[in-house]
C-alpha cells in the first residue's frame, strides 16, 4: 500500500511539475511577469446568444493566465463601437462580420480588426421556411413570396402580409434583412419583425411545434438550426441575386456549394450574404499597448464542427455555470494546443 501511494505522489508530481512549466514558460518569455500584470480587460460579451458565449470563456480563461483581470459587460455590436471608440471599452470577441461591417467603418480609425474569424471556414445565414410548405407549393426562392396568395401562408397575424422574423433592431444583419425585402419587391407582400430574436424565435418554435408555417432569418451554426434542422425541419430559402446595402461588403460569393436542406436540392444555394464570420475588435491604443492580446486573438479559431457542438449546449443550458463548464471542458481536452497559444503569445 506504502508503494502504491508513494508512486501516485511521483505521479501528481510529475503533473504539477510539467504545468509550473508550461506556466513558468508563459513569465520567462515577457521577462518580469506576466503581460497582464496589475491590468483589467474591459470586455464585452454580443447580446446575442450564441457559441460565441462558450468562445468568450476560453478566451477569458486565457486572458487570465496571462495575468489580466476581465470586466465584462454585454452590449450589442453598435453600443461597443460606440463605448470602445470613446475610450470606455477595450474588446470584444464575437462581432457578426461582415453583418457589423457599416458602423464599424465609423470608428476603425480608433478600433482595430483582430484576426480572420474564429470559425474556420466561415459560417452560412440566409431566409428558412418550414419544409412542409416549402414542399406543399413548391417554393423554392425568396421572390416568390410576391405573390400574395403564398405570402397570406404566413400571415400569422392577419396583417395581410407575410411575417419574416428578423434580428434584433440593434443587429446589423437586420438592416440587410430589410434592405433586401424592399430590393426585391417584397414589401407590399412581407412584414420584417424585429425584436428580441430569442423571444422572437421562440414563438416561431412553438409554431412550428404545432405544424404550422413559419418564415425567418438566421445563420449557421447557431441553436436556430440545431432545433430547426435544415432538410428535417426547415429549408433554407434562395435569393433570387446578390444584394447588400451600401458599405457592406461580402467576403466572397452568396452561392455556397453544398448547402444541406437548400429548397428543392439546389447546389450551390444562394444565401443572403457571403460566408459570415465572428470577429475581434480592439480599442487600438488599448492593443498597442498590450501585443499579447493581438498575438492571442489571432490563434483562437475552431472547426465548424466545434461550433455546431457548442450551439447543441447552448440549446441545453443558457445558465452561465454551464457555459463555463462547457468551456473549461474544451480546454481539458485541448491542453496542449491552449497552453501553445499562451507561449506563442508572449513571444
């Protein structure tokens, strides 16, 4: 029995030792300290619930081995532009791009971009119809909602127009929504409603639960299509041709080839816009002054696969103890690669 405990104490040595090290590593590559020493990070979390929670904690936890302290604060996309150009904000992880891409070009003289996106490969968003209707009257792009008579299908609240859930008033990508539906001629036939998306998207849930028909818009990954799963449920509406209001720009072509659930099987399927991404921006005074920040930042990227995974457990639990297992869990089973990013950031 003596032995067997003393080799589990050479064992949890062995442990503690090659995690001084690796901690160790990070102090001797800045010199004296940590870069974080006696400094607080002014973070803001989106106000819009996603993956991007579960991200946010790693980056955190991160930040903290570096030795920063984090305040965080949720604001939506303009409230930070706006805190963050004034001095008032450092960083934010998870601004929808190129959706947010209007009013940040008001204030990049003073907020920098970080990075190519944290989903690698980019995400999809675009208009879904429920798949029993889409099949039922054949519809298989946008535009054909001009007519009235397919329209009245989701006039839920006898408006005498169809009802498109949008995004927040405050999200960006509600303006394309917008811009778009008056482009193609749809205004006198749809109704864009804007609110409280989660609150919004629930009560489409219910509807669609008690099998009628339902119209929005909304991106992958995210919990929308992890519970509305495109090809199951759902559908994802074509555009009839790209367009995008003036000072948005796509990071490539709205056709994406492969497109699971697109209305009647078509490939490549075109999406409201081109590949979206979430993306980092920092107060540039504030990331000139700390170059770990931007060294970080630039390593944080996950699969598409991960952030599916992640939408699933934001299904599961929107409880802020969860999130944060849920990202220490990551963190566990990527060690090394984590660890990697802390050293490579005080290089």
């Amino acid at each position: 029995m003596r032995k067997i405990f003393r080799s589990s104490i050479k064992v949890l040595a062995i442990v503690v030792v090659a995690s001084t090290m690796v901690a160790s590593s990070v102090v001797a590559n800045t010199g004296t300290g940590t870069p974080g020493d006696g400094k607080t990070i002014r973070y803001a979390r989106s106000n819009a619930l996603g993956a991007s929670y579960i991200q946010d904690e790693i980056v955190i936890a991160a930040l903290e081995k570096l030795g920063y302290k984090v305040s965080m604060k949720i604001l939506a996309a303009p409230a930070f532009y706006a805190a963050a150009s004034e001095g008032d904000m450092d960083l934010i992880t998870s601004i929808n791009w190129p959706q947010n891409q209007v009013p940040y070009e008001k204030v990049k003289d003073k907020l920098g971009l970080i990075g190519n996106g944290s989903i690698i490969g980019g995400g999809i968003n675009g208009y879904v119809i429920d798949k029993k209707t889409a099949e039922a009257h054949n519809i298989t792009n946008v535009e054909q909602l001009k007519d009235p008579k397919l329209a009245e299908l989701f006039d839920a609240d006898h408006s005498g127009r169809a009802e498109l859930i949008n995004c927040d008033l405050g999200w960006s990508c509600g303006d394309v929504v917008d811009y778009q539906i008056k482009t193609f001629g749809l205004d006198k036939t749809v109704r864009s409603v804007r609110g409280k998306y989660e609150l919004l998207m629930a009560e489409t849930f219910a509807r669609a639960a008690r099998g009628e028909p339902v119209l929005f818009y909304t991106w992958s990954p995210s919990w929308v299509v992890d519970t509305l799963q495109p090809g199951r449920d759902v559908v994802w509406l074509p555009t009839p041709y790209e367009a995008l209001p003036s000072g948005v720009t796509s990071p490539g072509s709205a056709l994406v080839k492969d497109v699971v659930g697109c209305a009647g099987g078509q490939n490549p399927c075109r999406m409201v816009i081109g590949a979206w991404n979430y993306v980092s921006i920092g107060d540039r005074a504030f990331l000139a002054e700390n170059p770990a920040i931007t060294k970080l930042i630039e390593q944080v990227r996950f699969p598409l696969s991960t952030w599916t995974e992640w939408e699933g457990e934001i299904k599961k639990s929107q409880a802020d103890h969860d999130i944060k297992q849920v990202a220490n869990g990551w963190i566990a089973a990527h060690q090394q690669e984590f660890d990697q990013w802390l050293i490579n950031a005080t290089k």
